[in-house]
C-alpha cells in the first residue's frame, strides 16, 4: 500500500505498517529538529488510529525538549489557528483528511500556522531523511489545552460583518442538520452552530471516529444527509470531511449541493458584505467556474493557484485577496486565519443568507449554471508524457503548466494533473453545457489513453 508524502504531508496506510510508530517518531523527531524553538501544537482528528499516534508524537516531541501542547480531536483549522494565536514553534494536524479509515498521517505547520510550502518541506524531509539529529539533554513536558474549539468559534464570531448580524441570525433559529463523519466536527461544527442560535439535528456526530460511509464529503457520499434535512425540514444542512476543513451542504429541500458552490457562496458572501470595488479573489486551477462567476459580478479580480491549501494562500498572499479556496469545499478567509476551514465556511452562509434573505436553493438558482465532470485513475508512469498527449489532441489558445495542464477556452476548460494526496491523475472538464463536458471529458480519456 502507498506511502504518500507531498506538499500536503504524509499519509500512509496502517494494516500493512506503511504509517507506524517508528515513522511517527522520525517524522516527530525530524520536525522538532527542523524548528526553531518554541512550543508545539497537537490536533488529531478523530480517527481511532489517532489517539494511538498522538501519544507517540508527543512523547517524541518531549524527549526533544519541547513543551508539547495537545488540543485533542480538533478541527485541522483549529491546530492551525492555536499555532498561530499562541506564537507556537509549530504543529502538527494528525489526520489523513478524507482517506478512508485504514489511513493516517501528519500535517505540519510552521509557526505563521501555515501549511510547510515546497521549500520548507524539502527542507523538513532533508532533515528527516538525513536522520542527523541533534542529542537533547532534557525532557519537556505535555500539557492539555481543552478550549481550542470556543478560541476558534470566537475569533470568527469577532469578524466584524459577521458580529454585526449575530443577533440577526440567532433571531432567526435556523434548523441545521450535521454530518460530521463521527470525526473531528463532532463537537466543533453543533458548538458553532448553537453559539449562532441554530437548531442543531446531530446525524453522524458521535465522535468514536467511526466512518459511517466513505468520508469524502462527497454529493454521492451524502443520501442519508439529504434524506435527513428533507425528513426534518431543516433550512439547510452540513457535511464536513474528517479534519473538517472542508464544506459540503445539502439545500432547504434536501437537495445535495454540489461541493463547488461551497467557495461560491463564500465568495458571494465576503464580497456582498465587504462592499469594497476591485477586490481580489483566489480559487485553485481545478475549481469550478461559477465562483469566478459569482466574484465578477462584484467586479473582483479572480487568480488562479495550483491545487494545494498552501499553493492557494501564497497566492492570496501575493495579491492580498478578501476570499480564496478550493472548489473541493475549502474556505480560506484571511480575516480569521489562512487556511482551509469549514467553521468559517458555514459562518459565512449563515451571514449570506440572513443579508440576502432568501433560502440556500434560492441563492443557488441565481447563480450561473456550469457543468463538471471528473475521473481519476491510478498512475505511476511519466507524467510528462501524459502532458504530451494531451497538447497534440486538443487545439487551445490559452494553457497552463503550472499544475498538470490546464486548457481554457471562452465557456469551458480541461485539466490532468497527479493528485497531492492519492496516487492517481485527476481528470476534470467544465463547461455551460453537459454536452460539451462529455465531449471534452471523452477526448481527454482517449487522449491519454485510460
């Protein structure tokens, strides 16, 4: 089974010892060494692998000297913003994010709670393959810190155009369903719900790590979620992935909602409230067009970034963007901290819906109609030569290299690059008509020969 480590971390398979406690400890060992000083921080997400692994991490962490801080099962997004928020050295997220359950792994962020970038992780894994290790004298210490949950809600309740219609949304006793996969939004998402005066109808929130389906939050993932919200005539309702970093909603009518719209609405929502001409938006090169959609019509600029939390926020950085993410569900708001967060997410809804006051369906219809395909596969050849293919069987004007290849054209693109987390290609079209995306799905497939 594989052994993946990328610019997303490292995940690895555990009924076959791919992730086990050696290589927790070289990877802990290698950080703490890889760091300047300073605290480091803990979050694990749910899996009951996790707790296991937890327990390794840190005693590694506290035999190198460090004072070791552990959240317990926490949103990946709370480990970040608590790195942040307590000047820590560093952290680490111990999650395999939407992998299955026979998966584990470990996300690594440095002190600014950012993901490591290209350059900071071949670095990191330079230390961790070398195994030169500094000799530490004395131990440090784990403490407990049990209120990163309430730290997390209050910092994006502080945000001012969403404290401004607080009350406004309590008033209202919105019905809202959750799927959190029994993992880490068990208690995060219901506490930041009830803190915004929600009804809360908890389906899979029991916090035993116990994947009751597939948990990608995936549409196809998510019947019982739809069924749910309909059955109970909630305004709308919540799926998160494993680490919730990432938001899926299913509609007031218990329709399930594409995970594209998910940065749409974010972006609708930040743009609408701001007010401000002239702002700039991030989304990745393998997000739907709508988003690029919705941001037009508040005449903000959209870039572009290859596929990757980090990728996205060095590029929301570099153009001092108001919104960004990923069209997989991920919601960067740099208000609140850079990174992927379905708690930001789900607040920014709430706060569009009550400025809007319309339904989730109705604010979806209005926006522009596109249509996207995807497929994947298992890869490990030259990746080069794919690249290739694709050049000589498609006619463009406008290409991009910067992740896989991307063609554009006037109301339609298509993309091939190797995934950051599983070994495989993704193959992704789009276009305003069903048709088009087909054709264009086929002939890619053709074209590359799967």
């Amino acid at each position: 089974m594989p052994f993946i480590r990328t610019i997303s971390g490292l995940r690895a398979t555990l009924s076959d010892e791919s992730l086990n406690e050696r290589t927790a400890r070289l990877y802990a060992r290698g950080f703490a060494n890889y760091l300047s000083e300073g605290n480091i921080i803990i979050g694990r997400d749910g899996r009951p692998s996790g707790v296991e692994f937890e327990s390794i991490i840190a005693d590694e962490l506290k035999k190198c000297g460090r004072r070791v801080v552990l959240l317990g099962m926490v949103p990946t997004p709370t480990v970040q913003l608590q790195v942040e928020l307590a000047n820590a050295a560093g952290g680490i997220a111990i999650t395999a994010s939407h992998n299955p359950s026979d998966w584990n792994g470990m996300k690594f962020i440095n002190s600014s709670g950012l993901f490591l970038d290209e350059n900071e992780n071949k670095n990191f894994w330079n230390v961790v393959d070398k195994e030169q290790f500094k000799d530490y004298s004395n131990d440090g210490n784990i403490e407990l810190k049990s209120d990163a949950i309430e730290c997390h809600i209050e910092k994006i309740i502080s945000i001012p155009y969403i404290n401004a219609n607080l009350e406004l949304i309590r008033g209202i006793n919105f019905k809202v369903a959750v799927d959190a996969a029994n993992a880490s939004g068990s208690l995060a998402v219901p506490q930041l719900l009830e803190k915004f005066g929600c009804k809360v109808l908890p389906l899979y929130c029991n916090g035993s790590g116990a994947f009751p389906h597939e948990p990608e939050p995936l549409p196809k993932n998510l019947t019982e979620l739809a069924k749910f919200v309909k059955a109970n005539s909630c305004d709308f309702g919540v799926a998160v992935d494993p680490d919730a970093d990432r938001l899926v909603l299913v509609d007031n009518q218990g329709n399930n909602v594409n995970e594209e719209i998910t940065l749409a609405l974010a972006v609708d929502s930040v743009l609408s409230a701001r007010g401000q001409a002239k702002s700039n938006v991030v989304v990745n090169l393998s997000s739907s067009k709508v988003s690029e959609a919705v941001a037009e019509l508040y005449g903000a600029t959209v870039h572009r970034s290859p596929v990757g939390e980090i990728n996205v926020v060095k590029k929301m950085q570099a153009v001092s963007a108001v919104i960004g993410g990923e069209g997989s569900g991920g919601v960067i708001l740099p208000e609140c901290h850079y990174g992927r967060d379905s708690l930001v997410g789900i607040s920014l809804l709430l706060n569009l819906i009550v400025s809007k006051q319309q339904c989730l369906c109705d604010i979806i219809s209005s926006y522009p109609q596109y249509f996207m395909t995807k497929a994947k596969q298992h890869f490990d050849g030259d990746f080069n030569v794919l690249i290739e293919k694709i050049k000589a069987t498609f006619q463009y004007n406008k290409i991009d290299l910067s992740d896989g290849i991307r063609l554009d054209y006037q109301n339609s693109w298509v993309q091939v690059r190797k995934s950051n987390t599983e070994p495989i290609i993704r193959i992704i079209a789009e276009s305003d008509s069903q048709k088009a995306t087909d054709e264009m799905m086929k002939k890619a497939i053709d074209a590359i020969g799967l």
